[in-house]
C-alpha cells in the first residue's frame, strides 16, 4: 500500500494557519484528504471553519498535541487514520504548540501502524504584520521557525517593501536552511508540496516547550442574543490587552459574524448561522482574565452570557 504523505503546520497565533489550510484543501481536493485539527480552547472554532464534505477532520483541543497532557490523544489519532483511505493527512498545530518533539512522536506512531507515513516536512506561517515583536518576546515562535522545512511569510499585503525584508531577515537568522515564500490571505504557491522539499535535518529533536505547567488558561464565553457590534467592539478592545488570542463566532448587529483578534488587530466577516454565539479567549494572565472579562462585560453590555472553563 502507498504510504500517505503527512504534512504538519505550525505558526503562531493568527498568523493564517487555517486561512492556508483552507487553500490547500481546495487546491488537493481531487485527492482523499484527512485533517488533524489542534486548538488551545474547549471549542473547536477553527474546526467549524473547516468543515467539508467527505475530509475526516479530528479535533484535539484544551492543549498542544505536542504536550504530554495531549501526546497520546495525537498518536491515538493519527494511528486511527493510518486505517483510512486518505492519501494527504494535514496537522495543524494549535498556534501555542512548540514542535520540537514531532520526529520522536512520529517515531511511537510507527511502532503502532508500522512504517504507514510518508512524513513530507512541517510548514510555519508567519504573521508578517507582528512577527518582528512575536519572535523577540515568545520562545514559542523561534521554537516553531527553528524546526520547520518551509516557512510562509503571511499578510505581505499588510506590510510595506521595507517591513518584509525585515522579516525576511528575522527568519533567516533563527532558520537559514529553511524554505521561504510569501503570501497574502494564505494564498500560497503550492507548489513545493508537490515535490520532495528538504526536510530539517539541521533541527535535532529536542524537549518541546508545552508542558501541563504552563498550558495557558482558555475560557469560553456563551450568549444567546444580539449584540450591538459597536459596544461589543469596545468589549473586545478592553480585554484583549490580557489575551494571547480571541475568535469565535457572534450573533452582531442581528448577523452572524466570525471574530478574529490578533494583537490588536480585530477583524469581522460573515459567517453562516450557529446555534449560540461563542468566542474563546487565551489567556496571557491566567485565571484573572476572567474577571477582566466578566467586568468589561457588565460595562458595555446589557445583554446576559456565560462564562466557561
């Protein structure tokens, strides 16, 4: 039987990872594809996002697959798939997952499938907007850049000439051996993915950064009605001083409407109908994000939610 071709993508938070994932389903959907999907929060959002007829797509969340707390739960999975018929399996890593360890997990997966996986490298977006900052202050990202075999530098439309040679130079002093391209919207050439790329022999496997001391704290927040988009705005801009990330979906201004915060950049589109308005906030500051949430709440709305662990 022909080995199926496994590709893991990494990159931080917001930087695009389902945005490309998205265009390299579509761009391989004459092939049998498989998802594993890896979120921090309790909710699957990024799952919902992208839901497609006939691709198998698990999700595994409240952590990083590449943490021991969730390690088992990844190798459970892709043991399950090497069963399918998929012939491309795509990972994408929670954007707090340090993928350090990815040889030593594929290793025990092959003690249980046999030699099933044809392990084609690990791709990392980069936020081209923030990563100058990302990669100074959060050892995560270096981590990411480090151990990957093609790295995309994301949202080159966002950044002047001069800004992306920066970037460009950032990634080349933490991964000189690495593959690079650029994109806007996610919107990559594919085709290296059609080839043999060089994959890191120049990262050794080493201890990842996720451990079940230093998971982050995510908390769910859950309304069933309405929200005026302009007070919901001041909400988000109060409490995302203290958080890594924001995204769900909200029932604002009576449309439906996906949530994405990144920084300080808050960005707004459709989306179609759900049951319950839902957002998923990653924290910096640990549990007293509730509070701040809660308070910033009770200021600028009128309306009752929900908090969740």
């Amino acid at each position: 039987m022909e080995k199926k071709k496994l590709f893991v993508l990494t990159g931080f938070l917001g930087a695009g990872k389902t945005s490309f994932l998205q265009h390299v389903l579509e761009a391989f959907s004459d092939k049998k594809l498989a998802v594993i999907q890896n979120e921090f929060g309790k909710i699957g959002i990024d799952g919902s996002i992208l839901q497609r007829q006939g691709i198998p797509i698990k999700e595994i969340n409240r952590g990083s697959i590449f943490c021991s707390c969730l390690q088992l739960s990844f190798v459970e999975a892709l043991a399950e798939l090497a069963k399918s018929d998929a012939e491309f399996l795509f990972v994408e890593s929670s954007g707090l997952a340090d993928p350090s360890n990815i040889m030593d997990i594929l290793e025990s997966v092959k003690l249980l499938t046999g030699d099933v996986y044809d392990f084609q490298g690990v791709i990392c977006l980069i936020d081209g907007v923030h990563f100058p900052k990302q990669v100074k202050d959060t050892e995560t990202v270096d981590r990411q850049l480090k151990h990957c075999d093609v790295a995309i530098i994301n949202k080159i439309d966002l950044i002047s000439e001069e800004q992306y040679k920066k970037v460009l130079s950032l990634v080349r002093e933490v991964n000189p051996h690495c593959q690079v391209l650029s994109c806007a919207h996610g919107q990559a050439d594919l085709s290296f993915m059609k080839e043999a790329f060089l994959q890191g022999d120049w990262a050794f496997s080493e201890e990842s950064l996720n451990r079940v001391d230093n998971k982050p704290k995510t908390i769910s927040l859950l309304c069933s009605e309405n929200v005026e988009k302009g007070k919901f705005q001041q909400f988000l801009q109060a409490v995302l001083p203290e958080c890594y990330r924001i995204k769900g979906f909200f029932l604002l201004d009576r449309s439906w409407t996906q949530v994405d915060v990144v920084e300080e950049r808050i960005d707004y589109k459709p989306c179609p109908e759900k049951e319950i308005s839902e957002l998923v906030f990653l924290s910096k500051v640990g549990p007293k994000v509730i509070r701040s949430i809660d308070e910033a709440w009770k200021k600028y709305m009128v309306v009752p939610m929900k908090l969740k662990n």
